[in-house]
C-alpha cells in the first residue's frame, strides 16, 4: 500500500471527512448554502443588465452618466445592489427552517434588524424639499457580513425566547396566521431591542465614528483578509483538490467558507466599473484557476486525452465526461476514471490549480489579464464563462493558452495510469481464461 492510500484510510482522514459530512449536514452551513442559492436569480439578472450596461458603454458610445445608461442600470441596483438586504432574509429564512420555526416570520424579523444595523435614516434636501431616505450603498457588498451576522443570530434570539415560553400564548380556535403574527411579537420585539440598542451604543460611545455594522465588518474582515491573500488562496486552492482526493467536496466547502468575500470582491469590481473607474485585484479572483478548464482540477484535457487511449475503459469513460466537462461538471472524470483515492492522477490536478494560479496572478498585476467584474454563479461552457466574467477577449485567449499547457501537466501522470489500466485488463483477461 502506498503511501497516499494509507493517508487515505487513517483515522485523521476519516475524522476530516466526518468533520466535513457534520458541517454540510448542520443547519448553520445549510442555510448559509440555501441562503446564497435562494439569490442566484436575482444574481444573474443583475448580471445580464450589468453585461448589457458594459457592452453598451465598450462599442456602443454609451455615456455612463446619460439617462439610457441609468435607466438600464437601475435592475442592477436593486437586485446585485441589494444584495446583502435579500441575503439577510434569505439565511434567516433557510435556518429557522432547518432549527423548525417559522421561516417567513425569521426572514423579516432579520430585514428589520438589519436596516436598523447597516442602514440608518438619512436626510437630504432635495427641490427644495426634506426626505428620509436610506443608502443603497449599505445594501450592496459592503454590508453582506453584516448580513450574515444579523440572519444567523437574530433567529438564536428568536430561538432563545422560543425556548423559554416568551411568547403570547391564544386560544387554539385561533386561525394560524394570526396565531405566528402574536407568537413572534416577543422573539422580534426582543431582536429589535438587541439590534438597535447595540447600534445606538456603539454610536454614541464613539461618537459618531463607529457604527455596530463597521465593527462587525472590521472583526471578521481582519481574519479573512489573510485567508483571501495570494499565499492564502493558494494554500486554499491546494485544500480543496486535496479534499477532492478523498472523496470531500472540496469545492462545496471553500465555497461555502468564502462565498461573502467572494461575492463581495465580485461586486466591488462591478460598482468600478459602473462609475467608470478602474478595477481591483483581489486574491480570491485566484479561485477561479481551478476551473479555467473543464470544472475542479482543470480535468476536460484530461478527458480530452482520454477520448483516444488505449484503454477502452478510460475511453468510455471519457466520453461520457466530455459534455458535462466542457460546460464544467467533472464529476464524471473525477469518480469515473476515478481521480479520487488515485495517487497517480492527484499529482497533476493538485498541480494544475497551482501552477494557474501563478500564472494568472501574474497576469493580473501586470494588467495583461482583466479582472474579474461579473458574478457568473452558474455552469456556461469554458470559455464562455471566462469572457463573461471578465468581459476581456484577452482573459479568453489566456483561457485557449492554458489548455495546451494543462495537457502537458497531465499528459505523463495520464500514460502511466494508461499503462495501469491496459496491465490490469490483461491480467483480469489471462484469469478468465486460465478459470475457463
């Protein structure tokens, strides 16, 4: 037995992989998967208007500041530019449900606290005349931390009263509608003293200059941001193949860990370019050299070389793998041909991530490659989803470069497996034939 075969089976392996299965299966990290997933319509709405918006301005002469330019781009404000507030609602929702309770009544009871938190009441004069308004601003990507504070803890508040009896008991005569509407006056009432109280004491402590949403976001910012630094990102990247390996899903786990600063770093980039500024680099865009190419790992060259080997079992297997890979599903090619538990295979699709990685972080900081401004969560075709993220040709050129590169990763590690598969089908038939 090798040595990545024993790694495989020891008890630190099966403790991770325990680990991992209790996470998924918790309803903290289910509702938080729910809560982002419950938005990826109003995500890619915001992200066609956004495309439209670019395209229009790039080769139509559109002016950013013009009428038809506002009028276009107002979906995008209240869909991607509201992201955090539907976010709140959204996990709220998800794990009040998965704790059993009323998921509805848990969205809204976090809206409210979460307006108190990141979007006080602010008055301006406009024609002439004093209105109170609320900030778009605070609804977008600067707020989705506090977002996904306000969603999970508001419905522990909400839970702790539950627990204890804190609501108005009715008669049971009493319709259901109005029956919820009276049990959740205290766990709300209780949410919105909390909230708001907190709110208005960090405000005045500070005396203006810290709010409770800045504090939240500056506490967990700090730790993120030397996950999300370029060393940091490769250490992930290397993490998730490894997970992978064993069998994990390794990108619903980074995902899931890093989908706020990824969301929030995509959306950054978006708010740029609307005003017509340039683009920054942030070390999560790295993410994306894992599936320049065919899904996790990078595997449709892998499927490619497949398609004529010598081997008739890696040949259907990779047939059947050519579709889903080129629209980026791997799943197939990795428990197929398997990668997972094949030392041999691992070695190159730990490998190619990496080596990607570093190229594309080059890139970047010269200014060759553009940056990431779309947020396209769901499976386009490669390429494609390379341009569409990006809107640069030159990130598509970059993408068609890789390929021939990644067939030489993969090419060696591939013929030796080959030779695997051809060894073991001779053996299995001399055994046949030595039985008969």
């Amino acid at each position: 037995m090798n040595v990545l075969q024993r790694i495989a089976e020891s008890k630190f392996m099966k403790s991770l992989e325990n680990v991992s299965m209790k996470l998924s299966e918790s309803p903290a990290f289910s509702a938080l998967s729910n809560g982002m997933g419950g938005a990826m319509g109003l995500i890619m709405i915001g992200a066609i208007v956004q495309i439209i918006c670019v395209l229009g301005t790039t080769f139509f002469g559109m002016d950013p500041n013009g009428e038809v330019y506002n009028i276009l781009y107002t979906p995008y404000r209240l869909t991607m530019g509201c992201l955090a507030l539907f976010l709140s609602f959204n996990l709220a929702n998800a794990y009040a449900k998965n704790l059993k309770m009323n998921g509805i009544t848990s969205g809204i009871c976090s809206i409210v606290c979460f307006l108190l938190v990141a979007c006080p009441l602010e008055t301006a004069t406009v024609s002439e005349r004093v209105i109170t308004a609320i900030n778009l601003d605070n609804l977008g990507s600067s707020s989705m931390f506090v977002a996904m504070v306000v969603g999970f803890l508001s419905v522990r508040i909400s839970k702790f009263a539950i627990d204890r009896k804190w609501v108005i008991h009715m008669p049971d005569v009493v319709p259901e509608g109005i029956l919820n509407s009276f049990n959740s006056i205290i766990p709300t009432g209780l949410n919105i003293v909390f909230w708001y109280g907190m709110a208005v004491i960090i405000s005045k402590a500070t005396g203006g200059s810290m709010t409770l949403s800045s504090v939240i976001t500056s506490a967990l910012a700090v730790p993120v941001s030397y996950l999300t630094s370029v060393p940091g990102m490769i250490l992930v990247i290397a993490i998730q193949q490894f997970l992978w390996f064993f069998g994990i899903h390794g990108t619903g786990v980074v995902f899931n860990a890093l989908m706020v600063p990824y969301v929030a770093a995509y959306m950054t980039n978006a708010q740029l370019a609307a005003a017509g500024q340039p683009l920054v680099f942030n070390a999560i865009f790295l993410l994306g050299a894992c599936s320049i190419m065919g899904g996790t790992g990078n595997t449709l060259p892998l499927v490619v070389l497949g398609l004529r080997s010598k081997s008739e079992q890696i040949r259907s297997i990779c047939k059947a793998s050519l579709v889903p890979g080129i629209f980026n599903i791997n799943e197939p090619v990795i428990f197929g041909m398997p990668i997972m538990y094949n030392p041999i295979l691992f070695i190159p699709y730990l490998l190619n991530p990496i080596i990607i990685a570093i190229i594309m972080y080059l890139g970047y900081s010269t200014g060759i490659l553009g940056l990431p401004q779309v947020l396209i969560m769901t499976a386009l075709p490669v390429l494609m989803s390379t341009f569409m993220s990006t809107l640069d040709w030159k990130n598509v050129v970059f993408a068609v470069i890789c390929f021939p590169l990644l067939l030489v990763v993969w090419y060696p590690f591939f013929k030796i497996y080959e030779k695997q598969c051809e060894k073991q089908c001779i053996e299995k038939e001399e055994t046949e034939i030595m039985e008969i």
